[in-house]
C-alpha cells in the first residue's frame, strides 16, 4: 500500500485578514471614515507592499492611533472568515483520497486579528517579503524570520518558508518579536522606494 502524499497547504486571505474585511470592521469600531480611500492612496503610491495596508496605517495614520488591543482583538472576531475556516480545516485534516494536508494561514495582518479570527496557533513572518519577489522562476535570494510560540506549527512554518527563498529561515524566537518584524516591514519599504529597489534581508553568521 503506498504511503499518503502530505500537502503543506498555506493561504494568506489577505483580503480579509489584512486590510478588506478586518480594516472595514476596524474603521467602523473607531469610527473612521475614507477606509477604502486610504487604502487605494497606499496601493497608488507603491507605498507599502499588498497586504500591508491595515499595519501601515495603524502605526502611520493619526486616525488609528487610538487602536487598542482590544479593537484589534474585536475585528478578527467579526471577520467573516471565521465562520467557514472550522469546516474547511475539518475537511483537510480528514485528508483526500491517499493525500494528507497540513494547513496554515500566511498573513501580514496585525498578530491580534489573526489569532482572534482563527483562534488558533499563530506564527509570523515572511515580513520582508515582498509579493512581486515571488512567484518568479527564481527564489529571491533572501533570508525569511519566523517567530511564534507554537513549536509544532512554527516548525512547519519554517519549512515552508526555507522552500520559497534560496536563503536561510530563521528561528526569531517568540510571538511577541512580531511586533520588531512588522516594523522591519516599513523599514524594508522606505529603502525600496529611496533606492527604485526590491530589497529583502540577509542575516549573517547563521547557517
């Protein structure tokens, strides 16, 4: 009898998650207007990568200074993700005809959102990634760090990570560092535009 083929299957619902559903819910908790406007602005002056709008803007944008945890924490609870991800997870973990499936959500929303929505474990990473990088006939020659508390799914998330640059992933230690990686992500932007560049991270003496 040959043994199941194993899928890791990872999905980043950005559109929700990141900015679309999320950002909505969280406009209307703080009661801020323009929502879509202010995200069409970003995506026009390249100035944060897609998926990056509602993190920019939270740390950026005078109207979402007055985001708390618990705003955050209310959003991914109103999420329409939430619903329909029980049944799906279900679905791939029961596996499908001789193939297994491990499932993971890849997303640059704010840590509170995600792990409100999905109430489950949470890993971060894959900041300085920026979409145009992949999906090229090369891997980007960077390094990816990954954090989390969870170190069966941090594990995973490693492996995936490790597959999609021709560099090294890293272990960056704990949930809590996602706040200096979601950070490093404006840092990354600001030196791409300054320099008409797709600049990623490297980090040395770790192999």
């Amino acid at each position: 009898m040959k043994p199941p083929r194993h899928f890791l299957l990872a999905s980043d619902f950005d559109q929700t998650l990141s900015f679309n559903d999320s950002g909505f819910e969280l406009s209307e908790l703080l009661g801020v207007h323009g929502f879509e406007h202010k995200v069409a602005g970003l995506a026009h002056s390249h100035l944060v990568q897609q998926g990056g709008e509602l993190a920019y803007l939270i740390r950026h944008d005078p109207e979402f200074r007055g985001v708390r945890r618990e705003h955050l924490v209310e959003a991914g609870r109103r999420v329409r993700l939430k619903g329909g991800l029980k049944p799906f997870v279900e679905l791939l973990a029961r596996g499908v005809e001789g193939n297994q499936f491990s499932f993971f959500v890849v997303s640059a929303a704010p840590r509170e959102v995600v792990v409100s929505a999905l109430d489950g474990p949470v890993i971060a990473g894959l900041h300085s990634l920026a979409a145009s990088n992949l999906g090229g006939e090369e891997a980007p020659d960077e390094d990816t760090l990954v954090c989390g508390d969870d170190a069966v799914a941090k594990a995973l998330v490693l492996e995936l990570a490790g597959k999609i640059t021709s560099g090294s992933a890293i272990d960056a230690g704990p949930l809590a560092s996602a706040r200096a990686l979601e950070g490093m992500t404006a840092v990354i932007v600001n030196v791409n535009k300054r320099y008409k560049a797709h600049a990623g991270l490297r980090i040395t003496g770790v192999r």
